[in-house]
C-alpha cells in the first residue's frame, strides 16, 4: 500500500495526488502532523522519509 503525507494548501501535494488518481494508482493520504508524533510503524517511516528529504512535502510511504 503506498501512503502520502500531505498538508492543506500544498501545490506539490495536490500535483502528486492528482498524478496518482490520473494514473490509477491507489493511495491513503495522511495529515502531514502524523508524523510530528508518529502513530504506527508507517507513520515511523514517514519521519525517516521526510528527514531525508529536508521535511519537505509530500512524503510518501510503501508498506
């Protein structure tokens, strides 16, 4: 399952969640406070993600 962090107002969440549904591709999108204090093993990833990637949004998530 492949998950995507976003938050409100965000262009490149928007473009990437638009880009999924276009192509078909399934997804859970989570509130990118999730991973401020992380809730599950996922939302545990998505801190490493986004720390590797400077906590830019959106992160996203294979599990």
């Amino acid at each position: 399952m492949k998950y995507i962090y976003t938050a409100p107002d965000c262009t490149k969440c928007e473009f990437l969640k638009k880009k999924y549904k276009t192509e078909g591709i399934q997804f859970v999108e989570r509130s990118a406070d999730r991973i401020k204090q992380p809730e599950d093993k996922v939302d545990q990833e998505a801190l490493i993600q986004a720390s590797m990637q400077n906590m830019e949004l959106p992160v996203e998530v294979e599990m």
